[in-house]
C-alpha cells in the first residue's frame, strides 16, 4: 500500500506515528562531518588503532578488538575522534525537530540531531541514552536533561530523543563493540533495555523509518517490541497538525535536493 508525505506529516503531527532515524540521513546534510556508515566507521577507528585485516571492515568485531587487547577507554577515544564535528542538519532534521513529535528515537553516533533539538524549550525535552554494560554494569541507560545534565529518572512529561546505541554528548556512551550488543541482544526480548517511557510512547503507534537498515542487532535494539502508552501523552489540535504538517512536507522536499540545510 503507498501511503503519501501528506499523510505521513499528518500522523507525525498528530503523534501517530514515530520517527526512527539511521545513519544514512546524514547524507542529506550540506556538510555531512562525521561516519555515516558502520563501515565508514570502522574505517577511521582501524585507521587509528591496528586490528587484525580480516575484521578492519567489520564495526561490531574491530571495536571488540580494541576493547580487548588495548582497553575500552581507547576504543571510546576513537569514537569520541570520530564524532567530534556535528554536521549542519539538513531540511529534514530540522522539520522532524520543529513538528513537536513526543518520541524520536535516533540510532546513530552523532550530535545532528541533539543540537538541532535545542531550539527546543530547555525544559521540554530531555534524552535518554543507551549505555555498555562494560561501563555500567547494571544500568542499561541514562537519562539527560536539554543541557547534558544527568538526571535522576527520565521525565514524566515533555518529548524525548532517545539513542539507543548511545551518543558522543553528552557523556560519550557507546553500544559498538560485540559484547555490548550481545549483551543487550540478550535481554532485548523481555525489553529491559528499552526506557519504559519510550516502551510507553510505542504502544499503538506506528514506525517512520529514516535513512534506518534494519538487517543487523542495530536495527533490533531500536525496533524492539512495543509497550503501554505513555501517561499524559497528548495530540496537537487540528490546527496545530496542519501547520505542522506543512513544515514537515517542506523539510521532504528540501531534503530532496540533498545538501540543502535548514
């Protein structure tokens, strides 16, 4: 069934449907700064850290690699090097920020989205992250308010940017070498991982998936099974979702014509 941009932006606006970007949105931005492949990035860590040949194409191994035998706090240096400029955004960025979604979940490194998100009020959003097991044992993510404080719990209320994998800002959280998938893969099916508010936000909702493969763990720990609604979830007024919509539609047609930014 093909369903239109126009009623795309008219579900997203009206919190129907939840926006899931991958890496490869990053192609869409005028100024792309950072990996936007797991094989880009396996290309600068190994660039910078020898590993054996046969796995210098292989993310997943060649971080296990340099967790194993020079230490995690060499292979979060690398990936802190390699995320270390934050690309302009692109149109599309910039609408999926400005449409006011409750939920956008983002499964890559970058800081592109964060730092478009604070144009956003201070206190209406915060972010949660995934976090390894090899650094937090026990703990599976960690809550952010807008300007990187570490939070207590996760907010009752406002919008949340949740990555799943972690993030360079901003306290430099990976999931990238094997055992921190493995971990997490194992656990993924009863959703311990997965922040309860965002298992909540999912409930009856459908997925937009952005510039998102689906073919690796990656994908699984950002589309795991789903949860309950969300207490005090709430939809735009009508007025309110087409104005929104209209922004959405001009960010699509922006991001048509790659390397226009916002």
């Amino acid at each position: 069934m093909t369903v239109s941009v126009q009623t795309i932006a008219e579900r997203l606006c009206a919190g129907g449907v939840i926006p899931y970007l991958g890496p490869a949105l990053l192609a869409l931005c005028p100024d792309t700064a950072t990996p936007a492949t797991p094989l880009a990035l396996a290309e600068i860590i190994t660039a910078k850290v020898s590993v054996q040949h046969k796995i210098r194409t292989r993310l997943t191994r060649a971080a296990q690699f340099i967790e194993n035998f020079k230490h995690r706090k060499s292979l979060v240096s690398v990936m802190n090097e390699a995320f270390a400029m934050t690309s302009t955004p692109s149109a599309l960025h910039c609408a999926l920020a400005a449409i006011g979604a409750g939920l956008v979940v983002d499964n890559w490194y970058d800081d592109t989205s964060p730092a478009r998100w604070q144009a956003r009020p201070q206190d209406g959003w915060a972010q949660l992250q995934g976090l390894s097991q090899a650094e937090h044992f026990g703990h599976w993510f960690a809550a952010y308010s807008a300007d990187g404080a570490l939070l207590d719990a996760v907010p009752a209320s406002g919008a949340l940017l949740y990555k799943p994998i972690g993030g360079r800002a901003p306290a430099s959280n990976y999931l990238v070498s094997d055992s921190d998938f493995v971990e997490v893969m194992t656990e993924i099916d009863i959703q311990t991982p997965i922040p309860p508010a965002v298992q909540a936000w999912r409930s009856g909702r459908s997925f937009l998936f952005l510039g998102f493969e689906r073919r690796d763990d990656r994908g699984r720990i950002a589309g795991g099974r789903r949860g309950h609604r969300r207490r005090g979830a709430t939809r735009p007024r009508a007025g309110a979702r087409t104005a929104c919509a209209g922004r959405f539609r001009r960010g699509h047609r922006s991001a048509r014509a790659r390397g226009r930014p916002c």
